[in-house]
C-alpha cells in the first residue's frame, strides 16, 4: 500500500544528490519511525525500572503475587500504597508496550 | 493493531469534563497492541482518579480519594481478594483472571460488581456521592 505526501521543493532538491526521491524518502522515514519507536522504549523502560524499585519486584513477579497472595496485596497497601492497583495498570503498560514496540521495531528492522 | 478507535479516549475525556471538575489528561498514549487513558478530576471535596486500558481486553480503575483515603475503587484486577469472594473454594484455579470489584470503606470493604464502564461510575458518584457536588 503508497499513500501520497507532498515534499517540500526545499526537501526534495535537499535530497537529490543521493538519487531517487522516493527511495530517498523511504529510507529517511524508516529511520525516523526506528528513531522514535526506539524513544519510546527506552522511555517506557525507564517507567517500567520505576515501578521496579517502588514495589521492590519486576512487573512479572508482582503481577504474579498481587494476583495470588492476599498477605502480599494487604502489605502492598499498608506499606507501599493503598492504590496499588492504579500503579500496577499503568506498569502494565510501561512493561507490555516495551514487548509491543520491540516486535514492530524487529518487523521494521528485518523489513 | 490497537483494539479500540482513537476517538474512544477523547470520548470518555468529554464524558468526564462534561460532569465532573477540573479534569486533567496525565496520559493518553499507544503501542501497536494497546491504548491508555490516565485522568484526575474533581468531584466536589474528593478527588477522582480514572485508567483505562484497551488491548484484546479492558482494564479499568475507578477511584474516588478523600486525602489519602479510599472512599471508592472499581477495578477489574486480579485482586485475589476479590477472587476468593467469588469463587470460595475453587479460587486457587482463577487466580490470575480479572474479577470485577469494588474497595469502599478505605479498603476495608470489598464487594464483587459487573463490569463498570465511566458511564455507570459517573452514575454511582451522583447516586452515592451526590452531597460532594
């Protein structure tokens, strides 16, 4: 599938000297996208890491104890936070969208 | 492919702003799989916190703080409470599953719900909390 964008003649004459322009633009836009996608792990990460070190446990581990172990929840919230499960949404994010972007990152890279 | 149109997230914003105060966005973002919507706002004295992630599935928190108390949560999360409430002795093979609840009483209540949408929160600020208005 193409979809058409008009470039600026300021870019396009910027661009010449390496060829075609469309390959040219493919080329720049797929960095781009690798630039971004690659931001935004690194900051979803970083959010992840976190809530690490808040809850003293990867999201895995407690994803896993809050879902099976009542004593862990009742300690959570006398000692860490009574929302936890605020907290444990938006750590799902962070932790899942670190796997989600990394396979659209593999998808472009092995593309 | 993200589960939900992104109009969605602008929809529940306008649903909030049109009844609640002080409605601040804290993040509206995407990944390839999944969508989420982090708000606060106001209603009267309490302060409302508001999460929604939409993937193959919806999780949702509804809070409702007065300070650092806990007037009200509905969540979907695997709270093992709230596993334990609804299936008793056959609990251990659910866990893990999300289970619709509510915490009141600063958490010392738990009590098992249907799935709750913004639509019926709002309903239950203005049933339960009308006098915060």
């Amino acid at each position: 599938m193409t979809v058409q964008v008009a470039i600026q003649d300021r870019f396009a004459q910027m661009l010449a000297p390496w060829g075609d322009l469309r390959q040219t633009v493919d080329v720049a836009l797929r960095r781009f996208a690798i630039e971004q996608i690659t931001t935004k792990i690194n900051e979803l990460r970083r959010r992840d890491q976190e809530f690490a070190v808040k809850y003293g446990c990867d999201y895995e581990a407690f994803k896993h104890k809050s879902a099976r172990d009542a004593q862990f929840v009742t300690n959570v919230e006398s000692n860490i936070s009574a929302v936890w499960e605020l907290d444990l949404a938006e750590w799902q994010f962070c932790h899942e969208g670190v796997r989600d972007w990394s396979q659209r990152l593999q998808e472009i890279l092995l593309d | 492919m993200v589960a939900t149109p992104p109009g969605d997230s602008a929809r529940l914003v306008t649903l909030l702003e049109a009844n609640l105060q002080d409605v601040a966005v804290l993040e509206e973002d995407a990944t390839p799989r999944r969508t989420i919507l982090r708000v606060s706002a106001k209603w009267g004295r309490y302060r409302v916190l508001v999460t929604e992630i939409i993937s193959t599935a919806r999780e949702y928190r509804y809070y409702v703080l007065d300070g650092a108390l806990v007037i009200a949560g509905f969540d979907n999360a695997a709270d093992p409470r709230a596993t334990d409430l609804r299936y008793g002795k056959q609990a251990k093979r659910h866990y893990g599953e999300n289970v619709p609840h509510l915490h009141h009483s600063n958490k010392i209540g738990l009590e098992l719900t249907e799935e709750v949408t913004c639509v019926d929160f709002i309903a239950w600020l203005k049933e339960n909390l009308s006098e915060a208005r």
